[in-house]
C-alpha cells in the first residue's frame, strides 16, 4: 500500500525555521536595486518643510510586510524635517498609520528631535469612496477630509495652512496591499495632477508594478519585506524589515530545497513506473 | 417608462460630467464634477450602513435557524457589535478613537495578531504547496519552476551573497518577461474598461437596471 507523506513535517520544518532563526540574529549584505533607491532619492530630493501624502491602504493582515516600510519612510520623512499628511481608503488602515507616527516620533524624541501632531504629520483617518475617494481626494484634500481621525478640522491645523490639494505636494507615496492601491493612485491622481509618485507594496503585488517604474510614472517602489529592508539599509537605521528578511531569507531556500526533493520524488516515480511498465 | 429613462439621463449626467473634468480645466465642469464626486462618497458611506444591515440579518438568520456552522456566525456577529460598540462609546466620551482609546487597544491586542496570524499561515501552505505541486511534468511547467526558483532566490541577500548574477536574473525575468506580460494585461483590460465604460454612460449596457 502506498503511504503518502505526512505534510506537516514540513510545516514543522518551516515553524522551525522561522522561530529559530528570528532569535538568532545575522547580518546580511545588502545591495539595494534601482527601484529602492529611487523611492530614497525621491525622499531626499525633497527640500525641508515639503508635504508629503502618505496614502496607507492596507490592513493589520499586511502589517508583517509594510509595517517595516512604512516605519522606515516616516522614520526617513520626519527626519528630513519633510511633513506627512496620511489618509486612507481602507477602514483598518487609520490605527496602523497611527501606530507607525507614535513610535516614529518617540524613537525620533529620543535621538533629541520633537515632532508635533497637526504640524508635522497628520491622521486624516478613513474616507469611504473607492477610486471615486482617491479622485476626489486630488481635487481638494481638506473638501474630502473636513476632520482628521482625532476629530480636529483640517483647515485649523497648521500643517494645512498652505494646502489645498496636489498642487501644493512634494512627493505621494503610497503604501498598499490590494485594490484601491498604487494602480488607482496612478490613474486617479499621479497621472491627473501630475504628481512626483513612490509606493511601497506586498511582494506580489510588485511585479504589477514594473511597467509603471519604467514609464516613470513611479520613481520608485519597495517591493515586499526586502523592499523595507533594502531601505532600511539605505537610510543606516535596521529595523523590523532586515530582521524579517533573515528569516525571509532562509524559508525561500527551504522552500527551494521542498520544490527540488519534490521534484526528485516525482521524476523517481515516473522513471519506476516506466520501468515496471516495460517489465 | 420613467424608472428606465431617469436611471440612465442621471448615469449619461455624471459620466459625462467626469470625462469632461479629466480632460477640460473648466472651472464650472470642475465645480460640477466635484459635488457629484462628493454625492458619491455619501452614498458610499451609507453602503457602508447597509453592509453591517445586510451582515446583521444573513448571520442571524443562520443562527436563528441553526444552520451550518452557526456557532462562527454568533462569533461573528458579537465581534462586530463589540467593535462598534466600543467605538462608539470611545467617540461619545473622549471624541476620537485615536491613539490611548479602547477601540486602538482591541485593534491593536486583538484583530492584528488575529489577521496577522490568518495570513502567516500562508507560508504553511506556500510550503506544501512547493513540495506537491510545483513539479516539472512539461517544458512550460519546468520553466516556471526555473524561473520562480531564480526569483525566489535572487530576490533575498542571501541569494546574492552566493552569487552576483542571481539578483542580475531575477531581475531581468522580472523587468522584462513578467512586465511584457504585464502590459499586455494591461492594455487589453483599459481598452475592456473604456468601452464598458462608454457602454454604461450612453445607456447601452444598464446593469443598476437588472436587464431592464
């Protein structure tokens, strides 16, 4: 009788892995691609006082993969004294954009640098509408948000003295794990409003992303955890992103090394088979 | 007869309205466009109402009539109202649901490592499925074998600290194969939506009518 190969041996394999190696930690080169240093330069060429629009769309599922990124670039933004406005179209995304401002500007108070709610950076929470949201949001950002998530009117705060819509923004960033996301920021408002555009995504979504890189549309993108880790790389500040990939790493070998022995199994198979066949 | 022509004057209004905005910097086609773009986000939110409606009514009929798997529906339905409620209470008595409020502290201890352990499991399943079914039974199956097994490598450090050329490939596979593919897909699907598109706005495909 034929006695089929009990897969949780290899859950346990890859549960191994994971919990071994995130405790034991090493330290990886890395040589950054284009694509990231494209969305560091974007940052860096941007004078101080620049606004930013940080569009987060996605949710805590997708935290493991951006939260990394998305730590790194307002870790990077506030400290370039640039001045973030986040918004959202995803209802989970406003507590995670205001997880990533509290321990950004704590880990910035204790390097000695005081960044301030409502004047350098700002929750607009979440707006329902879709690609219709995004649209409207280019006509004019305060219209769309007469409130920020902690229930304060836009216009009364200083961060949007001088800002009505993207005429007035430096760079649009975005973050996003599916649809609404970078396809529709570039349709609805990049293309529009012709606005400088970067983007950070999960790692499958990136691939959809390459053509718009080479158009220009995009001056850059982070592409999944080695996306947050190349940056994190970049700016000299290792995070949650270059401790993942080491585990990242090693579960994409192990996982080669299933594909191989699979495969050995397979072909072992079908060469016995042939064999008794002819037999 | 008027329940078929209003739907549709309101649909030619509003669609030509946003292709005029697109393509015109008119500062009344502007002002239009954006009271009928702000028209659409209350109607979305007031989808938002219906869904929790609609939620409501499906699960607890399913508990009320015990059907399968009744018991997640009870979980379910206690989770949400539980969410809301503490929002709701959080909005009431201190104005927001930001940062220190109770609605941020069972997002944070509750529904992220909830969602985050839902999608970790993936990697459980990437495995086996590697180990199953990623097998190289014909010339096209054995390519993308080759080529995901290069991207999946040269994409990691670990991947270049053995060699320089796996990130070099990986890259070339995903620059110029998978975005050939890409832009293909994505022409095709524009050139879908425009003519989806100019078929809703001049009436010849309705489906807010139901085949009316």
């Amino acid at each position: 009788m034929k006695k089929s190969f009990d897969r949780r041996w290899l859950f346990l394999a890859v549960g191994l892995v994971v919990v071994v190696f995130l405790r034991i930690p090493f330290r990886l080169k890395y040589a950054p691609n284009q694509k990231t240093r494209g969305v560091y330069q974007a940052v860096e060429s941007l004078p101080p006082g620049s606004i930013v629009y940080l569009a987060v769309d996605y949710g805590p599922s997708s935290q493991a993969e951006l939260l990394p990124m998305h730590e790194a670039l307002v870790y990077h933004m506030l400290k370039r004294d640039l001045r973030i406005i986040a918004g959202s179209v995803w209802e989970s995304a406003p507590p995670v954009t205001d997880k990533a401002f509290e321990k950004v500007a704590a880990v910035l108070r204790k390097e000695g640098i005081e960044k301030k709610y409502g004047e350098d950076y700002v929750n607009l929470g979440f707006k329902a509408g879709l690609d219709v949201a995004i649209a409207k949001i280019g006509s004019s950002i305060p219209e769309t948000y007469p409130k920020d998530y902690r229930g304060a009117p836009v216009k009364e705060l200083p961060i949007f003295e001088d800002v009505e819509n993207f005429d007035q923004i430096g760079l649009l960033c975005n973050l996003s794990a599916g649809s609404p996301g970078a396809r529709q920021w570039l349709q609805q408002v990049q293309t529009r409003y012709n606005v400088r555009m970067v983007a950070g995504v999960t790692a499958v979504m990136a691939p959809d992303l390459y053509s718009f890189f080479q158009s220009k549309q995009l001056e850059g993108f982070l592409g999944g955890l080695v996306g947050a880790a190349e940056y994190e790389y970049l700016i000299e500040r290792p995070g949650l992103g270059m401790a993942g990939m080491n585990v990242q790493s090693l579960s994409h070998f192990l996982i080669l090394g299933f594909v191989i022995v699979g495969n050995i199994i397979y072909f072992w198979g079908r060469w016995k088979k042939r064999k008794e066949e002819l037999e | 007869m008027l329940q078929v022509r209003v739907p549709i004057l309101i649909t030619i209004f509003v669609g030509v309205f946003m292709i005029l905005k697109f393509f015109f910097h008119v500062p009344f086609i502007k002002g239009v466009a954006d009271e009928l773009e702000q028209w659409c986000l209350v109607a979305f939110a007031m989808a938002i109402v219906l869904g929790v409606a609609n939620i409501l009514r499906i699960n607890l009929r399913v508990v009320m009539k015990r059907r399968k798997d009744w018991p997640y529906k009870i979980v379910l339905v206690f989770s949400m109202l539980v969410m809301a409620g503490v929002g709701l209470f959080d909005l009431i008595t201190r104005g927001d649901v930001s940062v220190g409020s109770r609605f941020q502290y069972l997002f944070e201890y509750i529904l992220t490592p909830l969602s985050a352990t839902v999608f970790a499991l993936l990697a459980f399943y990437i495995s086996s499925a590697a180990f199953r079914a990623f097998r190289a039974r014909n010339i096209r199956a054995a390519l993308l074998l080759i080529s995901a097994s290069l991207v999946m490598i040269g994409r990691v450090p670990l991947g270049a600290a053995i060699s320089g050329t796996l990130p070099k490939l990986a890259d070339w596979i995903m620059a110029v194969p998978n975005t050939a593919g890409q832009r293909g897909l994505i022409i095709g699907a524009a050139m879908g939506v425009i003519a989806t598109g100019l078929r809703i706005i001049f009436g010849i495909e309705r489906p807010y009518l139901k085949g009316e």
